[in-house]
C-alpha cells in the first residue's frame, strides 16, 4: 500500500506516509479511513516527500467532491504536509484549496517544521 498511516486517539493525531505511485483510489481509500475511524477532527501530518502522484484534472475534481461533503461530517482538523518535490509541492497546494475546507493548512519542507506548526494550531473539540 502505497499510504501507510496511524491514527492516535489518545493525541487525536494523524501521521500519514505516501512512498511510490499514489493513485485517486489511494487517497480514497485513506480519507475513508480517516472518516470511519472518526479521526477527520484530529490534526494531521501528511507526508508525501518520495511520492509519485498518478492522477488527472478528473482525479482531482472527485477528491474536490469527497473533501466538500466532508464539510457536511464536521469539523475537518489542520493538516501539515511535507513536500520537496516541484510536482508534490504543486499538488499539495491544489489539495489545500479543494472542496472549500475552511481549516488550517500549510506546505512544509521538513517534518519538524510541520509538527512544531501542527502544535501550534488549536484542537478542534471532540464531536
């Protein structure tokens, strides 16, 4: 599986790796995760510095659609992403902007950069 993924209760934390070609069902199958282990509160790390995206204007409208009617499950928490790369720096952006989610979102180029921040964003309260 090319998204490897914890979800902490306990610190309500979400610390995703995507490693190798990562496709629209990937990231569908990782949000739906996400969502059935009630975690979309929770603030969120996602790292995707040695990931290859496969995907198509088409791809990213259905993952547009998926995040806005998230929005209708509550509140959605911060994420932090880390990219190097040109092509994921480009699709993270375009992922921060999709489905209209209102919530603090921020590219990184270090994991330590991204977790200091992700400490700093207020938790979202339990539902």
């Amino acid at each position: 599986m090319p998204i490897r993924f914890t979800i902490d209760h306990a610190s309500r934390f979400v610390h995703a790796v995507a490693d190798g070609v990562v496709t629209l069902r990937d990231m569908e199958d990782y949000l739906d995760q996400v969502v059935v282990q009630g975690a979309l509160p929770y603030r969120k790390l996602w790292d995707c510095r040695n990931v290859l995206y496969q995907y198509d204007d088409g791809d990213m409208m259905a993952i547009g659609a998926r995040i806005s009617a998230y929005g209708s499950l509550g509140s959605r928490g911060p994420i932090a992403i880390v990219a190097i790369t040109p092509e994921a720096i480009d699709a993270s952006l375009r992922y921060a902007n999709l489905g209209g989610a209102r919530r603090p979102t921020k590219v990184f180029q270090s994991e330590a950069e991204a977790r200091s921040w992700l400490r700093s964003q207020p938790e979202e309260p339990p539902q």
